[in-house]
C-alpha cells in the first residue's frame, strides 16, 4: 500500500503535460488563453490538484501507520 500514492502522482503529471501541451504551448505562439481553455472542456488545473492532494495525503497516511508499527514495536522489544 505504500506504493498507492504512484497511481495519482501519475494521474498528475499526464494532465499536468496536458495542460501545458494544450493550453500553455498555444498561448505562447499567440492563441488566446481564455478560448483555448474553454475549447477544451477539462479542468487540467483543478484534476491536478485534486490528484496532487489525494497522493499527499496517501503518502502521510502511510508514513505515519509505517512509524506507528516501528514505534508499536520498539515498545515491545524494550
């Protein structure tokens, strides 16, 4: 379960590229930033974001059960 947080860090940087592919490259060959993400209909920022904060606080959760077990186990070894 500690390798979890891989699913939506990869998530995250598929929509992330396509954000910067699909909106950035454009506007900075002169498209319009405003039509070319309302073109698209995908929220890129706000996905990453939401799949930025989902593999964050994947990883904490296992980081704290990971120290609670060595803590739960050092107790009974002393």
């Amino acid at each position: 379960m500690l390798t979890g947080w891989l699913i939506p860090t990869g998530l995250t940087l598929v929509y992330f590229g396509r954000w910067i592919t699909e909106n950035v490259i454009p506007t900075l060959k002169g498209g319009n930033f405003d039509q070319l993400y309302d073109l698209h209909q995908v929220r890129y920022l706000d996905t990453t974001l939401a799949c930025t904060i989902i593999a964050l606080v994947w990883v904490t959760a296992m980081v704290f059960r990971c120290a609670r077990k060595q803590i739960a186990f050092a107790g009974r070894r002393a």
